[in-house]
C-alpha cells in the first residue's frame, strides 16, 4: 500500500514565495477594447492583441523595478497576498481601461499573468504618471494529498 503524503502549509508559503518573491515582474496596459476573462487568460500572449504602447511604455510593458509583492499565511491557512502601489512614471499613453501584473518569462506564450487591475475609466497620460493602486487578495490554501 502507498504512503499518503499531505502537502503541509510550509510547503505552499515556500512555493508562492519562489513564485512571487522573484524573477522580473512587469505591467502591460490594455485598451478599452480588451475584454477582461481571468480563468480563460493565463498568458501574455492570451491578451497582446489589446496591448497599448506609447512612449517609456513599450511592447511587453514596463518593467517593475521592486518586487511589488508581500505574502503571509494567517492562522486559518489562507494565503494573504499584496500587491504594492505601482507607478509607471513619465509614460504617454492613450486609451488605456486595464493593466495586467505578470511575471515575465521571455516570451509572450511563456509569461504569467498574475493580477489584473481595471482604471475606472479611459486613462490617457501626456509625460505624466499612471498610478496602479495596490491591492489585496486572500485564498484558502487546499488540503492537497497524493500516494508516493
């Protein structure tokens, strides 16, 4: 008969931690026309089409100096994850609605979309900031077994 293994809590805080606490991290901008569907888009080439570039804001994105990310795991096993403020500085853009967080990988097929932010409205920006503010979000982290 197998062992039953059961994936403890250290091991999922070590795993986000390697996901979220490395690697280069960028924000791409999205036009009005963009479509938001988070189960169905995974990847940056899942939402390039409605990418928005302008100057100090390249295709791809911009990249985020600092890891924009802190984690923890409360007292009940939910993972608590925030997302720093971010300031894409000195862009001009023009018909942007939404922003994707993604960790970059190299290529469009490859990179992760990990967190999408939606402005209010159309923001346009002349030689001027466009702030994301930050964010929380908070996930039960399941009881996951398998046989070795």
């Amino acid at each position: 008969m197998p062992a039953i293994s059961t994936v403890s809590v250290a091991a999922y805080d070590d795993a986000f931690k390697l996901f979220l606490g490395s690697g280069t991290w960028k924000v791409m901008l999205l036009s009005n026309a963009y479509t938001p569907l988070p189960g169905t888009h995974r990847r940056r080439s899942d939402v390039s089409a409605s990418e928005v570039t302008g100057t100090n804001c390249p295709v791809g994105g911009v990249t985020i100096s600092t890891n924009p990310f802190t984690f923890s795991i409360d007292t009940t096993g939910k993972a608590i994850v925030t997302i720093a403020a971010i300031s894409l500085p000195n862009i001009t853009v023009t018909g942007v609605r939404h922003a994707y967080l993604y960790k970059s990988l190299g290529a469009a097929a490859d990179d992760i979309l990990v967190r999408l932010f939606s402005f209010a409205g159309v923001e346009n920006r002349t030689a001027a900031s466009l702030d994301i503010t930050s964010g929380t979000w908070t996930t039960t982290i399941p009881a996951y077994s398998f046989s070795v």
